[in-house]
C-alpha cells in the first residue's frame, strides 16, 4: 500500500523480525504470556491440539502417488516439528486409492516417537485388522451427515455405515485401541447442498455414543463461513462436550482459517516448514500455506 | 505512555449489516504486480468491477512514474473509465503535485498515507511520520476548499519490515492526527500481512477511543494467509469497511513469492454467508478477477475464483 518503492526488496531486517516474533519464530517458554492473557480476554482455548492429517487426508487427494519411502520420510519430518497427532494411513482397499496402497509399508516403516499418536483410518473390521498387525495403536472412522454423500463416498446409507463402524469401534475398545470419529460434509455437501446442523448432530451423538473418545466436523468441501459453524458448533455441543470435539476444515472458498480462527501453541514453525517443503518436492507442486511462500525466497 | 484499556469484543456472532468494500485492485494490487497492463486493460478491469456493484475502486495512484511503472498512465486511465453513478473512484496523491494532476484528471477523491513506524517512513520518505503528515496539509487544504472527501491510509499497523513490533498506541496517535486533519476515513494497513486476530484486536481496542469505529476500515495484506482471520476479528469489533483486492492481487515487495491482499471474491464469500449486504455480484466480480489475471499471465490468488473456474 501507499507508494513504497519496489526496490526495498528483501529486507534483511525483515528476516530478523520473522524469527524474532512471537509468532513466528520458536516456541520460548513464557512467550505465551501475552497471548494467554489476550485469549482469556476473547474466549479462546489456551492450547489448541493440531492432528496433522497431510499423510492422510493431504496425500489421498494429490494426484502424484508419492513413494513409500517418500512417504514415511515425511511423516518422520512431521514427527519432529512438536505435532502430537499424525494421522499416518488408511486402510482402505486400494482399488478405492491408490496413493493408500502401501498403507501397512508405511505403518510398519515410520519411527513411532513416544508421546506422538499416529492413527489410521479403517473403513471396515477387515481394514481394521490390518491397521492393528501394522501397528497401529489407534484408528478412525468417518461418517458423513448426507445420505447421498455416503452412498456415494462408501456405497452405503449413513445407518449402514455406523452398523459397519460400530462392530470396528467395538473390537478397538475391546484391544484399548481408542478410536476417533468423523463426520463429513459437516457444512455442506456437494449432493445434497445445505446439511442442517441437527443431522450433522444426530451422527456425531451417534459416533460418540459408540464410543469414539472425539469426534472431528468436517466441512468437506470448504463451503462453510464462520456464521454456519457458529450455528453448526452450538448444535453439536449440546450432545457432545467440546474438549471431545474437533474441527476439519478445508480451504476450497478461502474460509478455513476465518472459520477455525485459533491459537497455536508449541509447534515449531519452521520444521512444519520444511516438512512441508520436502513433501511438495515429492509431489511436484507447490505449497498452498501462504506462510510457506512467504517465507521461502522463489 | 498511556495504558490501554482493554474494549471489550462484541460476542463472536455480531457483525454489521452491512460492510461497504472498497476495492483497491487496480491500485494497491497492480501496482505490486510484475508485468506491465496497459492503459485499456487497467480501464476495462475497473468497468468490469464497476458493473460488479462495488461502491468504491480506487481507480489509480499520481505517483511519479519513476517509482511506480505500472502507474504512469494514471490520468488516461482516470479519464478513460465509466463513472457509474453512486460508485466512488479515489484516487491515491502522494504529494501536491500529484494531487493538481489528480483534480485536473477529474478525481473526486483522493487519497493520502502515513505509517505507524518512524523507521518506515524514514527509509521509504526520508522524513518523520510528522514531516510526512505536514506535507499532506497542503492537500488536506485544498481538497477541503474544494470539497473533495480525503481518505488516509495508515501502514505497518501490525507490524514493520524495520522495527518490528508496533505498539497500538503509535498506530492510534497516527490514526487520530489523520482523521483530525480531516481525512473522512481511515484505512488500517497490516502492509506487510503479519498479524493475527489478537494483534488485530488490541490494535483496533486502541485506535477506536481515538476515531469513531464508523470512520474505520481495514486493509489486510494474506501474506501469512491470515487477511481474511483478521478481517473477520475487525468486524466483530464493529469496522464495517473493509479492503480488498480482486484475485488477490499484488504481492510483497518485503517478502518474494508471498501473496497480495486480501482477495474480494473470498471476502464477499464470507459476508454473504454471514448475511452482511455488500451490494456486490459474485459471478461479475469473478468475471473481473478471470479477466485480469489472464491479462497479467497469472493464476488468481482467491480460493473462490480457484474452485470455481473450470479449466
């Protein structure tokens, strides 16, 4: 803005005030002061769990079918940023996807730090199995709160799937496995269009109650702004207390962050970074955080 | 130094009824944009938003051209454009000498800047914030004897590239001087896009026991991918102007490779499901982006415009 000359092009002070702010720069013990007594003032959560889901979620809609190898290296880069959940794989058949095919490779080939949790989607008892003889010491399932989305995603009707979902969620509680739930299409559904909050409500209750210990809202396709989450979030936690509850937000209209809006705590910023640079090396694309493109010089 | 008393946030859910958008594309976007439009395609661009039904473009800046390429055509393309009636086109006047350029070109409103760090304005303007102010009466005189509304723009308000962190209480001094020299608005710059929603807030809490909150506006740059998160904070507290850019264009002359401003396609994404009026039409609007950013060889900066264009 104004008319600043473009000659004033990399700043060196600029780098420095990069890694010297709070909010950039390494978590300091004590630095969080300001900004707890701010969210204390606003109502913001002091600490905020990330479950990092880019091996997952990320990877499974990229085009490019990233190698094993690749892929445990990145979950491992990912382990060493301050995460404290990484959501690995699925199990999911790869006829289905492909780019989760070496689900139990990748689960049997990455370090498993102590303290970080690493769970996996299984779709189903068979899926499930497989997940535990991998390794895997906690797992997903996800419904959704469209009927049309879930006939269409996983070929069956919502009650369907939560019978399929209980008998896994079940045979997790009976081995101590805890198990999360998710519900997508939470603020809209590229079928059916608009999805009432109670709908969204009667499938998380319905997950919670078959024991998932959380239950992650989805807004699918990106569609929702904070007004509809508002809405959305003041339903569901009417059934479900909100330490239990997660949001999943994707950033197809650009909403994501206005609708999660947050505090981040602990995480190391630049190790997320450059785990994010290896990976969109690997991929052949480039990054979509905006802090990244800021932050790496073209 | 005073002690700021804390304004208490409105409870998250309230927002005005309606947010006037003021659309700075053309300027604060193009003017941060590599390749070279030419004078039609920059003409053309501001029709299009015209029709698109925001209520103000800022339409160009009379800045040397020496410092700004891109905006050397600014008189053509202040006298090229359609000035649709109830659509305002100010138009950015660094100096006196640009401001006679301006009136001369038609301009029925003008714009003037200052920074809330003294190290900004000293490296860019080799002067003090105060200098800088004083070399805007001269304009503020004018314009005021001509009746021509003057809108001020306050950069660095969440941070400086030189100094750092910015204390609200400079941002506020800045914000007042401004608006008591008789700028009608102020539009709060994050220049370089480093704030998050609690910096926003505290510098908002500030800035409004100075000027009346419906004299501000925030101008929000996504360099950190955090405009349209701290945009949201500011109207909760109650701004109901808002700047943005078509496509998200522009960029960071302080940080390569990063985005522009806050894109308009995404912020009228959110206030239309938030229920706010903005008077705009979406589907022109992204018309607009289409066109310009084809026009510069560019992919859109808006996520809208991303997931619904269908090549």
């Amino acid at each position: 803005m104004g008319n600043v000359p473009s000659a004033v092009k990399h700043c060196l002070s600029y780098q420095q005030l990069l890694r010297e702010h709070l909010w950039i720069g390494d978590s300091v013990a004590g630095a969080l002061d300001p900004a707890q007594e701010s969210s204390q003032l606003s109502g913001l959560p002091e600490y905020v769990k990330i479950v990092e889901v880019g091996p997952r979620d990320g990877l499974q809609n990229e085009k490019v079918i990233v190698p094993t190898d690749k892929k445990i290296e990145f979950i491992n880069q990912l382990s060493q940023t301050g995460l404290s959940v990484i959501e690995v794989t699925s199990f999911v058949s790869s006829r289905w996807i492909p780019q989760m095919a070496d689900h139990t490779e990748v689960m049997k080939g990455i370090r498993q730090y102590p303290g970080i949790r690493y769970p996996v989607l299984t779709p189903n008892l068979q899926g499930f199995h497989r997940a535990v003889a991998a390794g895997a010491t906690e797992i997903s399932v996800f419904g959704a709160a469209s009927e049309s989305f879930s006939k269409k995603n996983i070929n069956c009707s919502i009650e369907e799937s939560m019978e399929r979902f209980e008998e896994v969620v079940k045979s997790a509680r009976h081995m101590n496995i805890p198990a999360r739930g998710y519900v997508s299409c939470a603020l809209g559904c590229p079928c059916e269009g608009s999805v009432t909050p109670q709908k969204v409500t009667e499938v998380s209750k319905r997950l919670y109650g078959m024991g998932c210990y959380e239950i992650s809202l989805g807004d699918t396709i990106g569609v929702g702004t904070p007004g509809s989450m508002k809405k959305l979030l003041e339903s569901v936690m009417k059934e479900i207390p909100p330490r239990a509850l997660a949001v999943h937000c994707h950033d197809t209209y650009g909403q994501a962050l206005a609708n999660i809006l947050t505090a981040l705590q602990g995480v190391n910023l630049y190790k997320v970074m450059e785990a994010g640079d290896f990976i969109c090396k690997a991929v052949n694309k480039t990054t979509n955080s905006k802090v990244a493109q800021a932050s790496f010089s073209a | 130094m005073a002690t700021v008393r804390r304004v208490s946030t409105s409870s998250a859910g309230t927002f005005p009824k309606r947010v006037k958008i003021v659309e700075v594309g053309p300027r604060d976007g193009l003017q941060n944009e590599k390749n070279i439009v030419p004078t039609a395609t920059k003409i053309k661009l501001i029709d299009m938003l015209s029709e698109a039904g925001l209520p103000v473009v800022e339409a160009t800046s009379f800045v040397s051209p020496k410092w700004v390429p891109q905006m050397a055509d600014h008189a053509e393309v202040l006298k090229g454009i359609q000035k649709f009636p109830g659509i305002n086109y100010p138009v950015l006047t660094p100096n006196f000498k640009g401001y006679q350029a301006a009136v001369a070109a038609g301009a029925k409103e003008v714009a003037i800047f200052g920074a809330a760090s003294e190290l900004f304005t000293r490296k860019n303007i080799n002067c003090s914030i105060d200098e800088s102010l004083q070399r805007f009466d001269e304009i503020l005189k004018a314009a005021q004897a001509a009746s021509i509304p003057v809108r001020g723009y306050v950069s660095c308000v969440l941070g400086c590239p030189y100094e750092g962190k910015i204390s609200p209480a400079k941002v506020a001094e800045v914000a007042k001087k401004l608006y008591s020299m008789g700028c009608y608005e102020i539009s709060l710059g994050d220049t370089i896009g480093v704030g998050t929603p609690g910096i926003m807030r505290d510098m908002l809490s500030a800035v409004m026991h100075e000027v009346p909150v419906a004299a501000l506006a925030v101008h929000c740059h996504d360099t950190y991918g955090q405009a349209l998160a701290n945009t949201l904070m500011a109207l909760q507290m109650g701004v109901s102007v808002v700047d943005s850019s078509v496509a998200g264009l522009g960029g960071c002359p302080y940080a390569q490779g990063a985005s522009g401003n806050l894109a308009t396609e995404d912020l009228v994404y959110m206030l239309t499901g938030l229920g706010v009026h903005t008077g705009v039409n979406l589907q022109k609007l992204l018309e607009a982006g289409a066109f310009i950013c084809q026009a510069l060889n560019r992919k859109t900066s808006s996520k809208v415009a991303q997931a619904t264009c269908k090549l």
